[in-house]
C-alpha cells in the first residue's frame, strides 16, 4: 500500500502546483489500540470506512513525506473537532506564511 501512498502524495503535490495552491500534507497518527478502538464504531460503515477489526489489527509502516507545509498530528487523545480545529489553524498559518 504503501507505493500506492506515494503515488497519491506526488499526485497531489502535482496538482496543488498546477494550479498554483499551497500545498499542506496532513498526515495522521493514532496509537495501535485507539485505532482498534474507534474501527468497532458502527458509524465508520456510513462514511465508507473499513469497520474491519481483524484488518485494523495488522500493524502498518505510514508513509514517510517530507514537506515544509506538512502537518503530524498525533489524533490519539483527541476528538475530532478539536483535530480539525488545529489542522485549519495550520492551514491558515502555512497560506499567511507564502504571502
């Protein structure tokens, strides 16, 4: 999966430099269990995402970026508005900065 991940980032720095947008990379990560954890949650299944246990048990190397925009957001022990709060925060910082 994970050639298919950098496929998908180069894809996408690609297109944001066509059309001359900045170029913000956000990359999750959430401790082993919480995973576990919030994969049981039957809501997932309504926004198309795996409720998979048994895959969500086996462990995943992320893929390794690099970027001066990218944002590591450790979503651990946080809720989601509170994720997306700081994610447009560093949106926003990273935009103000190219001007």
């Amino acid at each position: 999966m994970m050639r298919g991940d950098k496929i998908c980032f180069a894809q996408a720095k690609k297109i944001s430099k066509r059309r001359g947008a900045i170029f913000v990379p956000i990359k999750l990560i959430i401790s082993h269990e919480e995973n576990i954890r919030r994969v049981a949650y039957a809501e997932r299944a309504k926004h198309y995402k795996s409720t998979s246990i048994e895959k969500s048990k086996l462990k995943r190397k992320l893929i390794e970026i690099s970027h001066e925009n990218l944002l590591e957001l450790d979503v651990t022990s946080l809720a989601a508005a509170e994720a997306a709060k700081q994610i447009l925060q560093h949106v926003y910082n990273s935009i103000r900065n190219k001007r």
